[in-house]
C-alpha cells in the first residue's frame, strides 16, 4: 500500500535522495587499502592525485592542497569515537613548512578545511621552526582556531596515530605517547579526511580503524563503558589532568604521581610547611658540641647529673638514646660505643669518632631539650 502512495516521479525522485544520503556508520569502521584498483572504490577524492599504493592509500599534491574521505560515498561518524590510523611522509619539502598533513575530522561536509561551510578539526603535522609538531585547530565555518599543539620536540612525526573523542575531551596519541588533550566539546560526528598540503607533499595512509565511543566520561558521574569504575576511578580516566590529585605536603606520599613527595615536590616546595626554618642539626654522643666524640662527651652528663657540672652544650646530643631526658644511660652509650664495639647513638647517629657534616642531621623527636650550641660542622 506504501507503493501506491507515490505519485508519478516519486520512486526515482526517493532513489536520488537515497543515493545522496550521508551514511551514518554505525558498526566499527576497517580500511586496509588492500585491493587492486583506483582510490574511488575506497574514498571521496575531493582534490589532488590519490592512488592505492602496495596496499596503502597515497595522495599528492602539486598545486592546491589534496583531500580524501573515508567511504564513497562519504561516511559519517558517531559522535564520540577512537580513530587509530597509520600515516607517513614519503617525501620532505623543501621549503618553510616541510611536511605538512593530516586529517580532518567531525566534519561537517567532506570539502576542505578553509571552505566557509565546513565546521570540524583539523589535525596537522607541520616541519615550520615556529610551530613545529602537532596541532588541533577547531575549524568553525572554515575559521581557524588553534585549541591544541604537542611532539614539539620530536624531530620527526609519529606513524601510529590514535584520536579518542569523548562528550567533553579529544585526545590525540602518537606512537602510543599522549601528545595532545583538550577540553573542547564544540563539534562531534561527522566525515574524516586525509589531506596534504600543496607544496608537492606525497603523504601515505593505512590501516584506518574507526570505532563507536565506548570510553568512560570522566565528568558525568556514570560508569559510560560499563567496567564498574565511574569518572576518575576510571582507568580511563586516571592520567587525566582533572583526575590527578594535588599533592599534600606533610603525609610522606607522592600524591600527584609526579615521582617527588611532599617538601621534594614543586607543588608543596614554596608552602610555609617547606620553607619554615629547620631545626638545629646535631650528631648524638657530641655533648660539647666540638665535632668530634670522645671520653669528655661521655663524661659531661655525669658531672652534669651527679656533681652539679654545667649542662651540656647540645642537650639533644647528650641524650644519646633519644629518651627526652639525661640520664647516665647516656653516658654508658658513648663509652660502650667508643671503647668496645656498643651500638652507636640514636640518629642522628655518627659514622665515625670524628664524624663528618654528613653526619648531621635534626633531632625528629619532639621533647624539651634542644640544642644550645650546634657543632660548627653541623652549622
């Protein structure tokens, strides 16, 4: 009955509509370039020379820049998606800019990215010494704005490349190494192009793999990929700049996952808990404080306890087994230590009789007795 609901004309005008149909691909998308034949089986050329080289994809240009889209007739994507793809200079300019190439992706219309109707992004590799590397430029009816640039200091272009796409976030890897992320939700789905600039690039594609969202969000309070982890629990998740933690500065733990914790760490170097003024630094056992241990240091605490001698010049290096308190305790250490292999004192602990600055260290033990007098090596 739907049939006899056409007028005259209107079958073959719903086949041209048809056939003029933007294809959403909702399945995960593979292109190998492994077929004999013309770049037309396989993608839209919209500009430039574009051939089916020894199983890849290679466009060249000469006199104006050089565009294909993935799919013929050309395919649009999900909203969010992870592309990975092989691309590869095959020759290096010689002028300004070098290599110069990349992709374009959500695209609005598979054109060029300087057309005035084309919206999307724009990643690009370029050889010029004043942006050198990887850029992400969000292309807003074909107005150009620069959101992202990374591998400044990779002298030559990754091969292997990755695009993830979420609600909020586009990052882009090259060979495996996170290159660039930024927080820009402006376009999502749409057409992906390969492109080469005109200045007789010769760039070469493979192994196109395009695959629906299925990452986590890391903002929206769900589990998006169904692991059981939700936002910054997420793997997914975890390097991202909003998901690392501070680093506190007094808890001995390297909060930031940065490889330095608390006082060592840049974040907490300049706070008033890492720039208050350090303790006296003392070694145990030098009760007189000269630099060096010996009989006289062991002595002092007993005249000091038992015959109303003065009180040791470092008090805390007197208390030898760091009690808190003097106590002929003190005294048998350093003669035990000195004159038949006893244990050394408490740490600060010194190495030697005559020990060295290194030696040195604060007393980290709270009492009431400090340190009067510190050693000049210890200063």
């Amino acid at each position: 009955m739907l049939c006899e609901s056409f007028k005259p004309g209107s079958i073959s005008l719903f086949i041209v509509l048809l056939m003029a149909t933007t294809w959403v691909f909702p399945q995960p998308f593979e292109e190998t370039f492994d077929v004999q034949g013309g770049a037309d089986e396989l993608v839209s050329v919209h500009s430039g020379n574009w051939n089916i080289v020894n199983g890849t994809l290679q466009g060249s240009s000469a006199g104006g820049e050089t565009w294909a889209w993935m799919g013929n007739p050309a395919i649009e994507f999900a909203p969010t998606f992870e592309a990975t793809f092989d691309m590869e200079f095959i020759n290096i300019p010689g002028d300004g800019i070098g290599r110069h190439g990349g992709i374009m992706f959500c695209a609005t219309s598979p054109t060029q990215r300087y057309d005035a109707g084309t919206s999307g992004y724009e990643l690009d590799w370029i050889d010029r010494p004043d942006d050198h590397g990887l850029r992400l430029v969000r292309v807003d009816s074909g107005a150009h704005t620069f959101i992202g640039s990374g591998a400044s200091d990779l002298p030559d272009p990754p091969t292997e490349w990755q695009i993830s796409i979420d609600d909020e976030f586009i990052q882009v890897w090259g060979d495996g190494e996170l290159l660039i992320e930024v927080q820009d939700g402006t376009h999502r789905s749409g057409h992906i192009g390969c492109w080469a600039y005109l200045n007789g690039q010769s760039v070469s594609y493979d192994n196109f793999l395009l695959e629906s969202g299925g990452g986590e969000n890391c903002t929206n309070d769900r589990d998006d990929d169904g692991d059981g982890d939700v936002d910054c629990d997420d793997e997914d998740c975890m390097d991202r700049e909003l998901c690392i933690p501070t680093e506190l500065c007094d808890n001995g733990i390297d909060d930031d996952r940065d490889g330095a914790a608390d006082c060592d760490d840049s974040d907490c170097s300049e706070t008033d808990i890492c720039t208050a003024p350090a303790g006296p630094r003392l070694v145990r056992g030098d009760a007189n404080s000269d630099g060096s241990i010996n009989l006289t240091d062991g002595v002092i605490p007993l005249l000091y306890l038992f015959s109303g001698g003065t009180e040791p010049a470092c008090m805390d290096s007197a208390d030898t087994n760091d009690t808190g308190a003097i106590e002929i305790t003190d005294a048998i250490i350093v003669f035990g230590w000195l004159f038949s292999g006893g244990n050394a004192p408490a740490p600060p602990s010194p190495t030697s009789a005559g020990y060295l600055g290194t030696d040195c260290g604060e007393d980290l033990t709270a009492d009431g007795l400090g340190c009067a007098s510190e050693a000049v090596l210890c200063e």
